[in-house]
C-alpha cells in the first residue's frame, strides 16, 4: 500500500513538474513571438506618404507570409501550411487590386486572371468604386484571418513550432486592430461604418466551401 501511495504521490509531482514547464514554455514562446513580429515591423521601410495604419497591415501581410514559409522549410509536407500561405498570396494579390498593399507592384493582367478564375475578384458591376473597395479590403481581411486560422491545426513538435505559431497569432492580431482603424477612419469620412473583421456575413468575393480554394498559387512577390 505503501508503494502504491509513494508512486500516486510521484506521478502527481511529475504532473506537475510538467505542467509549471510547459506553462514556462507557452509563456517563453509568445514573449519571443511579440519580439519576433516587433522586430520584423521594426525592420520594414517607413513610407511617410503612406497611412500609418495601412503600412502596419500590409507589413503584418508580409510577416505572416514570412512565418509561414519559415514554417514550411521546417515542414516541407505539411498541407495546412500549404493552404496558410496559398491564402496570404490571394490576400496580397487581392490588396494590388484597389492599391492598397505598399509594395508599389501593380496586379498583372495574369496575376487579375488567375483571380478570377478562381472565383476571387468578382466585385459587382452595380457598386461604387468606393463600395467594391470596402468589399476588397473586406475579403482580404477574411484571407488573412482564414490563413492565420490555420496554425491551429499544425502539429506543434518543438519550441520553435510553438514560436511561430504564436507570431502568426500576434501578427494576426496587430493586422485586425490596423484595419479596425482603418474602418474608423473610413466611417468618420463616409459616415457609415462597414465591418472589415465580422462573422456576421460570409466574404462576398471569396467562394466558400470550395475545390479550388486551396489551390496552389505561388506568385513570385
């Protein structure tokens, strides 16, 4: 009886033992993913012609895209990673469309087709240019948080993993409060308020629910 309660009372120690280190581990991770994402941001060119808030989204665009092809060298079979990067190169190629990402690289006449054909650029023919672009930053907007929904299912095998999943959830999170401000400031000059970030409504231009959404598209960016 003795032994039994001395082994009960080592796997409860070993538990918890576990348990304090892999809360050390998670705290580690997002304290080192914060630095990662801060000091991918820091490193990118500031535009003074360009609104603080729009480069902020467009340099978190790169810097998810960046993470997940960090992650795919690590994990070359991988097809979540596959589709989280396919949905980032939509979102960027998307935000050509109306200007708005800050590489100043205009969408090609193929790069347009490619879109298209995969059901992705269809703005209604009916709508203001103004309203087709808030539809735009919309759906890019749903790409990225699809494409950064994903980290959720890749198996995490090692600290770095853990590292880099926590940076596309920063990464993610600084995107979202960019075009929450962007949003802010279209509705204070419009004075209407169109929700960029919303579960209440499924993308406009994005097809849902089909064969070709994960497609391979790898444009050279």
């Amino acid at each position: 009886m003795a032994l039994i309660l001395n082994m009960v009372i080592i796997l409860i120690v070993l538990a918890v033992v576990c348990a304090i280190r892999r809360s050390v581990n998670v705290s580690r991770a997002r304290a080192l993913a914060a630095e990662e994402v801060s000091d991918f941001l820091m490193s990118r060119p500031f535009r003074p012609e360009c609104d603080r808030s729009l480069l902020s989204a467009t340099d978190t665009m790169d810097c998810i895209l960046y993470l997940f092809q960090c992650w795919k060298d690590t994990h070359p079979r991988c097809n979540v990673i596959d589709y989280g990067m396919c949905d980032m190169y939509r979102a960027i190629l998307l935000s050509r469309t109306i200007n708005m990402y800050q590489d100043n690289k205009k969408l090609t006449s193929a790069e347009e087709h490619k879109l298209k054909e995969l059901g992705i650029l269809m703005a209604p023919s009916n709508i203001s240019n103004k309203c087709a672009e808030n539809v735009i930053r919309y759906d890019v907007s749903k790409l990225v948080e699809r494409a950064s929904g994903c980290v959720k299912y890749i198996d995490v095998d090692s600290e770095e993993d853990m590292v880099i999943r926590y940076s596309v959830e920063r990464a993610f999170s600084v995107f979202k409060s960019n075009m929450r401000a962007i949003e802010k400031q279209e509705a204070a000059v419009h004075g209407q308020v169109f929700n960029l970030i919303t579960d209440a409504a499924p993308p406009v231009l994005v097809k849902a629910q089909d064969e070709t959404q994960y497609r391979k598209i790898y444009p050279v960016l």
